[in-house]
C-alpha cells in the first residue's frame, strides 16, 4: 500500500486488489459512524463521485482516480455535473444520505442530519447553533459574539438538493480527463451553499464551474448577496474546530 494524501481523519492508500488498483481510505481517528456517512454520502453523489467497493467502520475501499491537472474543460464539466447532482434532490433538507447514518461528521467535529420543514430551520438548529454553542464553550467565541448568529435565515423557497456538503477545494480531485468528488457529508441541503463553499477558500477556474452551473440551473435573483450567509456555516466549523482566527470571517458572514 502507497500512502497518496493524509488528512485529519486518517490516510488515503493506492493498492492493488483482486487485480485493480484501488484506494483505500483508513480512518484512524475516533469518529463512530465516519466511514459509514462518508460511504453512503460517496454512493449518493453516483457517478460524480469514485466508485465505492467496499466499506467497514475503519476503511473505504474505492475507485482509485489517477491525478490530472484542473482545466477549463474539466471545470465546466464539474459545473454541470453538480448541477445533475443537485437535481437528484432529497427527501428534506437534513435528510441523511440514502441508507447513511444521522449522526456524521464535518472534518473533525460532529455533524448531525434531521429532517426539517425549510432551509431556515434546518441551518439555524443543526449547522449554526451547535458550532456556536461548541465554540463559545471553547473560548473560541464571546457569548456577545455568539448573539451575532441568533438571526433570520432566509433563502427563496425551493425543494432540498442533495449537496455534498463539505465542498471546499480540496474536496474536488482532479483527474486525467475530469474532477471527481471525494470526501463529502452529503445530505439535503440549499445547493447555493455548495458552490458558496468551493468559493470559501478558493478553486481552479471557479468563474468556469459556476458559469457551466449556471447555464443548466440558475439560481434565484441576489444569489451573489447570499454567498457570504452560506459561508457561515463552513466559518463557524473552522472556528470551533480549529480556533478563534476563523472568528472574524465567521462573524463578518453572519452580519451579511
Ligand atoms: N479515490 C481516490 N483516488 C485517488 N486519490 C484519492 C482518492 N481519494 C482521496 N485521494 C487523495 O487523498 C487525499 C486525501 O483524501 P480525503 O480528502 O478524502 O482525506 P481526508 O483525510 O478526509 O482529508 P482532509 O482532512 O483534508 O479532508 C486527496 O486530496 C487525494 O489526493
């Protein structure tokens, strides 16, 4: 087995089984349920997505993606596929991803899916105050700073997408001929707030993505003045995982 990319969680691996090569994705930290929710998100998302082999609680056995380089070609691509994505929906938004536990994870810190009537609820209860509440208990936040995220959420109404949910750069592995999905905490969710988070920290050719997006599913009006308030969510879990510097960008979406 060759180590090919580490992260919190554990290690990736390419290896060779029953005559193809694969990737194998060991977790080692103490996460129950983290494989499980990372193998059901992978099969969810489909062809977007490696191919899952096989699973158990401490390894995934996937399709293994020979790395390429981003391009314009690839990047639309990806734009277009996420949109198909999306499309596929979800029965809420909340919803935990088909035969996928409830109780998932978000880098290293817990992240729990319930279903909810409106994209409001479902962000204020279950992706804005547990990370406030963990990050004040943290020192991370002030209890004043934390009044800042008791707000209104709202989002033009439309049906839940199933999104990928943890969708920052890294999270996009590009291939020989395309970019794949990998790592995601899939579930019903807004699917503005998937591409509000590849824009979070960056990615190749970003402007190509979202404009193949775009094309085949526009988002409502004043999509771009909502960018900011899908940010918080993926801000406030840097803040509580990782430290009060996330704390300023985290306040500053939430105050959009
Ligand atoms: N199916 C795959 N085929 C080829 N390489 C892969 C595959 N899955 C993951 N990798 C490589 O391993 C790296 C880490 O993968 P992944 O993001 O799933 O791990 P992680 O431990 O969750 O990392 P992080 O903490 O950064 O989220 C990727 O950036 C990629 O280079």
């Amino acid at each position: 087995m060759i180590p090919i990319g580490s992260g919190a969680s554990g290690t990736v691996y390419r290896a060779e089984l029953d005559g193809r090569t694969v990737a194998i994705k060991e977790r080692t930290a103490p996460e129950p349920n983290g494989t499980w929710a990372e193998a059901a998100s992978l099969i969810w998302l489909g062809r977007a997505a490696p191919e899952v082999f096989e699973w158990d609680e401490d390894r995934i056995v996937m399709q293994y993606i020979e790395p390429g380089e981003p391009s314009e070609r690839a990047a639309e691509e990806l734009g277009r596929a996420l949109a198909e994505i999306h499309a596929q929906g979800a029965p809420k938004y909340g919803s935990p991803p088909e035969n996928g536990p409830r109780d998932a994870w978000i880098g290293p810190v817990p992240m729990r899916n319930e279903e909810c009537d409106s994209w409001a609820e479902f962000h204020s209860r279950l992706r804005v105050e547990p990370y406030v509440r963990m990050a004040v208990d943290r020192g991370y936040l002030t209890n004043e700073e934390a009044r800042v995220f008791d707000r209104e959420w709202d989002v033009p109404d439309e049906p839940p997408s199933r999104v990928h949910g943890d969708l920052w750069s890294g999270n996009v592995h590009w291939g020989r001929e395309r970019a794949w999905l990998i790592d995601p905490a899939a579930h019903g969710g807004h699917r503005e707030s998937d591409l509000a988070m590849l824009e979070l920290f960056g990615c190749p050719h970003l402007e190509r993505v979202r404009g193949a997006y775009l094309e085949v599913a526009p988002f409502a009006d004043g999509w771009r003045d909502r960018v900011a308030l899908h940010q918080v969510f993926p801000l406030l879990v840097h803040t509580a995982a990782f430290g009060r510097s996330y704390a300023g960008r985290a306040l500053a979406a939430a105050r959009s």
